[in-house]
C-alpha cells in the first residue's frame, strides 16, 4: 500500500490538478484510509528533505580559492559568497522546492484525513498532528532562510514566504509577512504533543518528545524564551540520554575517516528527539573548518574535535587544507544536546548561575574525563556568551549556525563583518544585511510574478 500510496501522489504531483480528488488514474489506488494518510506522513522523504545550503553561508566553513574556483558557478560558491542569486534563471531553488513538497504533503493530509475511511480518533489525531509539526518545521527552515530575524516591531511588514495551507498545486500566492507565517508555525505546534505516542512506530513517525523539541526550538529563534525553556524541558523529560564520546575510538588511528567505534548513526541515536536529515549530505566536501571554530576548541581536551574533525586523508596522510575537514555526516536531529543548550540560554537570559550546571552535564559527556572540569563561574552578561560558545561548538554543521548569527545579530550580540575573497573581489556579510536572507530564485520568480525578490 506504501508504494501505491507515493505512486498516487507523484501522479497528483505532475497533474497540477487543485485537489487529489480531482483525478483518479485509472488503474491506480488514491489514499483513501486513515491507514494511507498514516502512511503518507510517515515517508522517508517527509524528514529528509532539508538543503543545507545555509551551512555555506555561515562562519564555521573556509573554503580555499583553489576550491573555490571549482564552485564559484554553482549555488554552493554562490552562497558562500552571498551573491545576488544563487541559482541561473532555469535552475531549481532545492530549498524551496523541496520544502513546498513537504508543505504540499502536509496539507493533503490535513485535508483529507478527517473524511479518510476506517481508523479510530486516536489515529486520526496522531496523522494530523504528525502533518501538523512537519509542515511547522519547514515553514519555519523557509521562514530561517527566506526572512529577515523574527523581530515583535516590524514583523508585520517584514516579508517572509508564502502562506500555502491548502493543497492546491494552482495558487499563486504572494509572500506573507512574518507576524502571519510565525503565528501558523506557532499554531500547528499549540496542543499537538499530546495527540503524539510517547514512542514512535519508526523513526520516519513522530514521538511526543518532537513536538516539544521544535517547539523549543522555534520558541528560542521567535525571542519566546518562557515558552522556549518550558518545551524544552518538557522534552527532556521524555528524553535526556547523552552519548558518552569517551566511549568513542577510532577503527584505525592513523585513518580516522575509517570510522568510530560506539559512535551511532544519527537515526539510531539515543540522543533523538526528532529525526531530520539533508538531502546534501556532501554539500562539506569542498570546505574545512574556520579558523575562528578551530579557536574555540580545546584541540587537546574537547572530544567533539577529535571525533568531528581530522587533519588526515583517508590515506592517513596529512591534508593539503589549511584547517581540519569535518569528519562526520551531517546530523540534523533535534537532540538531547540542542535541548539543553536552549535551557542553558534561557537561565543565561534571566542570569541565572544554573545555565553553568546544565553546560556541565552536557560537557562531561564530552570533554577526555582526565582533562574535565567544570566551567568557571560567571557572571552577568557574560553568562550568556559563554553559553552560545558552547552552543557554536555542540550544534556545528547541524542546520542552525546561520539562523543563530542572524538572530544573534539582531540583538547586538553577533557583531562580526564576514569577509570572503575570491581572486581580485572581495564579500562581505554585515551583521543585519539583506544578504542574511536567501535571494529567492529566479525560477520561482517567473513562475510566480507575485513573489517579490529580497533586497540584496
């Protein structure tokens, strides 16, 4: 039935027909089940489908001129240098479109599976509100890349991306203001939790603890820090398993790319509270890390550099980049740590001293055991820096570093100018420029002459 199921809907998908129940291809078998929603928003692709282009627009990458100039003409050296467009006028935006599919899948859902046939009310609440915190992520990774920082004052002239609620493949429909796509992100998190099993059916399914998560999540990138600390630690209660990286070895010293013994993949990970995957997962492979990461670490005593990063080849000799390659694949989870971290930052905002406890149960799982101790006392102001250091070196590479400079920048608290040279020209990244936000592509432009293109 699964395989029938995606069958139906990439034929609705290429019909461009305003509802799936506009059109039934002859010898093929439309959802009609709960049992098929269900199946629907438990695909594969519906957690998967993250590009993770910010990852070249923000501060932890370097990327030498030699491999540069491989990648200046493509959306990658586009990015990392933050151009007027990253995409030639025939060229697919990834991050849009892939999404807007997800959105698309979330709303046929939503609309149909009141009516589907069969299921109990528990199941029916479950679907939906599994299609409900789906579609709230990438409204909100949309909203992340496309809008200016969540500011209370001008969110509602600040423009953001459209509002699509409806499956309608036909609509066209112009960008909404901020207010509006931060409120829907909000409502579809509001009284979810509770319709969401403890445990899920797969890692494809959502648990109870997701819906906490990105709420805690969205909560802490909306400036809602009360509600932020409190999703938070609602979702630790269902989840606070660490990973131990003393535990951690390599398979060969000499070829540390040759893998990590105890290290689990990131869909097996204890520390999961929602599974989230790219689709790019090489998307790294051209760029080492920034100097500026690299100063951050304690290269002799922080675990999560030597098991991250490598100086070495996969040959095991020494690499002809200036900084450390990233070691890993990507981990786009919403985990234990990220939860933590967004507590740490709450108490931090209030001064409370507690932040520091909860950075030092997080750290003990991750500093060599001979070398742990417990972070300085603090006070004050500098509570909170010492919290987001932590958060720049826990969270690297998984999804939110450029959310966090643009939000942090609009507060006065990330200051730096980003500079990027390219043979003869020079980018740059100021705190608060328009180059925060995505150019949205041409293609999508043309397709919709309502979208109006972000000031560059």
């Amino acid at each position: 039935m699964k395989r029938i199921c995606n069958i139906a809907l990439a034929i609705i998908l290429l019909c461009g027909c305003d509802s799936f129940l506009d059109v039934t291809p002859k010898g093929k078998l439309l959802p009609e089940k709960v049992q098929d929603f269900d199946e629907m928003i438990g695909d594969s692709r519906n957690p998967s489908s993250i590009n993770p282009l910010a990852e070249m627009c923000g501060d932890n990458l370097y990327m030498t001129e030699e491999r540069l100039t491989g990648k200046m003409m493509s959306e990658q050296g586009k990015a990392y240098t933050w151009q007027e467009e990253f995409y030639l006028p025939e060229e697919d935006d990834a991050t849009w479109n892939s999404a807007y599919e997800i959105i698309y899948t979330c709303n046929l859902v939503l609309q149909e599976t009141p009516k589907a046939k069969e299921g109990s009310d528990a199941d029916r609440a479950r679907v939906m509100a599994e299609a409900r915190v789906n579609r709230a992520f990438y409204y909100w990774y949309l909203h992340s890349c496309y809008a200016p920082a969540y500011a209370p004052e001008t969110a509602a002239a600040d423009l953001s991306v459209p509002l699509v609620l409806e499956p309608d493949l036909e609509a066209k429909v112009k960008r909404a203001t901020s207010d509006k796509v931060v409120t829907q992100i909000l409502e579809d998190l509001k009284n979810v939790a509770m319709d969401l099993p403890e445990e899920s059916i797969s890692v494809y399914h959502l648990p109870r603890m997701a819906a906490f998560g990105l709420a805690a999540r969205v909560n802490l990138f909306f400036g809602n820090y009360d509600a932020a600390l409190e999703n938070a630690e609602e979702a630790l209660k269902l989840n606070n398993k660490l990973v131990d990286y003393n535990t951690f070895s390599f398979k060969n010293e000499g070829k540390p790319s040759g893998g990590i013994n105890n290290r689990p993949i990131p869909r097996e990970s204890p520390e999961m509270i929602m599974y989230r995957s790219t689709s790019f997962q090489s998307i790294l492979s051209s760029c080492c890390m920034s100097p500026e990461l690299l100063d951050l670490f304690d290269t002799d005593a922080d675990l999560r550099y030597k098991f991250n990063f490598t100086v070495l080849d996969r040959s095991g000799k020494p690499i002809d980049e200036p900084y450390p390659l990233f070691l890993q694949e990507l981990d786009y989870n919403i985990g234990v740590p990220e939860m933590m971290l967004i507590k740490a930052e709450c108490l931090a905002r209030k001064k409370d001293p507690k932040a520091l406890n909860v950075l030092n149960e997080l750290r003990k799982k991750r500093i060599a055991t001979d070398k742990y101790t417990d972070l300085p006392e603090v006070n004050g102001d500098k509570l909170l820096g010492v919290v987001l250091e932590e958060r720049q070196r826990e969270l690297v590479y998984s999804g939110v570093r450029f959310f966090d400079m643009k939000r942090l920048a609009k507060e006065g608290i990330y200051t730096r100018t980003l500079t990027r040279q390219f043979k003869e020209t020079t980018y740059t990244l100021a705190p608060n420029s328009n180059r925060y936000m995505f150019p949205i592509a041409a293609k999508v432009r043309i397709l919709n002459n309502g979208i109006e293109q972000n000031p560059r």
